[in-house]
C-alpha cells in the first residue's frame, strides 16, 4: 500500500509532467473568425480538448477528458463570451464523473448558467463541526446526479437579477464502515432527493469573462428546498461570492485577485449539502468536505502574473473556517491554505488557461487540474 504522501507526490508529479502536453493540447484548439459582410465586428469560436491523469485518495489513478468550446452570441465585442464546458474522467477503482457546464451570454439582456453533472463516487465524512476529527473509515460510496438552472435577465448596464433552481438526487449505495452514515445519526444518512427554487442577484463590471484584470462579480443566491416542489428534505442556503481585480503594472501583466465566499444553511440540511471547505476553487490543499457545516465563511488572495510567452504563474493565500452559525465565528479556528499554480494561454484574443495548482493545508495538500480561472 502506497503511503499517502507518497501517492500525493506521486499524483503531483504525474499533474507536472501532464504540462507537457499543453503544447499539444493547444494545438488541438481550433478557432475560427467569420467576418459579416455587412459589420465590421468579428465572430469568434474556438474550441479545446486535453487528456489528463490524477492521482489521489480519493480517487486512485485515474484518467480523464476535459475541454471547453467558446463562441459569441453577439457581434457586440463589449459582451462576455458563452461557452460549454465539458468534463469526464474514470479511475482505477471505478468511480466516474461526467460534468457539463453551460454558459450563454445572450446579448446585452440575458444570462444562463447551468449545470450537469453525475457520477458514483467514493466520498469522505468525518462528520460536522470546524474540529471534527480524523477517523480511520471515513469513506462511503454514493451516486450522485446534480442538475442547476440559473436564468438571469439583465435588468442594468451591470445587474442581472432571475431564478435559480437546482435538484440533487443522492443514493449512498455503501456506507462501507463510515460511523455516521451506518448509525443514521446525520440528517441525509440514507440519501435522498433535494430539489430547490429560489433567486439569484449579481453584479458583474469585469472587464472580461476569462481573464479578468479590473472590475467585480457580486452574486448572492437564496434558494429554498421543500417537499412542495418534490425534495425529500426541508432547508434554506444562502450564499455569497464577492470577487474583485485589480491590475498592477502596464499591460496587465500583474493582476491580484480577490474573494470573499460564505455560505449560510439552516440546520435541518443533509451532510452531504452542508457548507464545505476545501475543493478546486476555494481553499485549495483540502479535500472537499474535510470540513462542514451549517455556515461557512472564507476568503483568499491570488497573484497572478504571466512569466514568458504563453506560461503564467500564480500564488495564493486562503482562510476559512466552517461552524454550526455564523455567531459561532472564531478566529483560532480558522484553517489556512496556501499554494501556487502554472498556467498555459491556449487562446491570447479571449485568454483562456489551462490550469495546474498545486495547494497545500495544515498536514494536508491538494493537486488540481482544469481550464479557466480558479475564480
């Protein structure tokens, strides 16, 4: 048996030599401009397809697939691009994901997010609290299908405000040796389907969708689950993403990154949905859940440079920390995460990368593998 340090040098090493194939993977990348005869403005497509290998401890080794394909609805220039990104991978001791994540800017009046995802997967619990602790069976098996629908019409210049809606259907097929599932002692132990509405308000003044070097994304998102609409369970979460950039230097070769993240249950929410720290976007180093919740506050800093040609780099610093409410906040519980990443430019006219972080944590750390900006 492989140590767990080992496997994790072992997964980063294997993440660092899959750099490599950034020179083939961009030139996979395809994109075309076709010129209206009647306007000047120019229509952009393009697309990416890269292979890429993991390994971890939660998954083993696996192997994965993963792309995007961006194109404008608009001849307008000054509107963000859309674009689907899909994602799967399959690993050695058969879990698989299969991700797609639409993304439509509708001209200047309307925003559509969603997201589709499912997959069997073997998780990991330790149970709730900012100071639960480790236990030598964490893990448990579970299928796990994820649909959202976010519809935002613009109502201002910078303002989107619409529905949100989002159905998780959860099956714990084999609670292995995990001592809260196997009691029943957490709400959500035998799986369940969670379908909520509610409504999202956001404020976006970036200067591009991609790459952003000035500007903010605000978004706050309120959504009800109930069994009037057909979830097995009744709760409320709320959350907050504050974002902002700022360029230093010309040219906006230095960009510094910024975010604010907290998420609000009430306390009759499933495990499996409660606030978690940790993941591909937020407090990078930690697993996703090693810590949960009912709230969840966490922030980080990220500097973001470009060193030579297509290759960028950046470092980050990230705080958080998970409780039973939010009066409960305290700092000497607070977990910190730090890190730094490599990324490839596979288009210079909508500057889309490739990303390679590397995260570590207190006695933990994390490699992470995917396109576009970690926020």
């Amino acid at each position: 048996m492989i140590d767990r340090r080992l496997r994790g040098r072992i997964g980063g090493i294997l993440l660092a030599l899959s750099l490599l194939i950034f020179p083939v993977a961009e030139l996979r990348a395809q994109s075309t401009e076709v010129h209206d005869e009647d306007s000047s403005e120019v229509k952009k497509f393009g697309w990416l397809a890269y292979p890429y290998v993991f390994l971890s401890p939660e998954t083993n080794l696996a192997f994965g697939l993963g792309g995007i394909v961006y194109f404008r609805l608009s001849p307008d220039h000054t509107i963000k691009p859309s674009s689907i990104t899909p994602s799967a991978y399959y690993s050695i001791n058969d879990q698989y994901d299969i991700t797609i994540i639409p993304e439509f800017y509708l001209g200047s009046k309307f925003y559509i997010y969603s997201y589709v995802s499912t997959g069997l997967y073997i998780d990991k619990f330790y149970g709730l609290g900012p100071e639960s602790r480790e236990i030598d069976n964490p893990a448990y098996e579970h299928y796990t299908t994820v649909l959202q629908l976010n519809l935002q019409p613009q109502i201002s210049k910078f303002i989107r405000a619409g529905l949100y809606s989002r159905a998780l259907f959860k099956t714990i097929s084999d609670p292995l040796t995990n001592p809260f599932i196997l009691s029943g002692a957490v709400i959500g132990s035998e799986g369940g389907t969670s379908v909520g509405l509610g409504g999202v308000v956001a404020r976006d003044t970036r200067d591009q969708r991609f790459y952003p070097t000035d500007g903010q994304l605000n978004e706050v998102r309120m959504v009800f689950y109930s069994r009037a609409w057909g979830s097995d369970y009744d709760y409320n979460k709320v959350e907050i993403d504050l974002r902002g950039y700022v360029s230093m230097g010309t040219e906006h070769k230095h960009v510094l990154g910024m975010q604010l993240y907290g998420v609000f249950c009430s306390s009759n929410t499933p495990f499996y949905d409660n606030a978690m720290l940790g993941g591909k976007t937020i407090m990078r180093g930690y697993y996703l859940g090693r810590y949960r919740d009912d709230a969840l506050l966490a922030g980080q800093l990220e500097y973001r440079t470009r060193l030579w040609w297509r290759i960028g780099g950046v470092v980050f610093l990230g705080a958080g920390e998970v409780m039973p409410e939010m009066k409960q906040f305290k700092v000497k519980s607070l977990q910190y995460s730090y890190g730094f990443g490599l990324r490839f430019q596979f288009d210079v006219v909508e500057k889309i990368d490739i990303r390679a972080d590397f995260g570590f944590g207190k006695g933990t750390s994390g490699v992470y593998f995917d396109v576009q900006q970690a926020f």
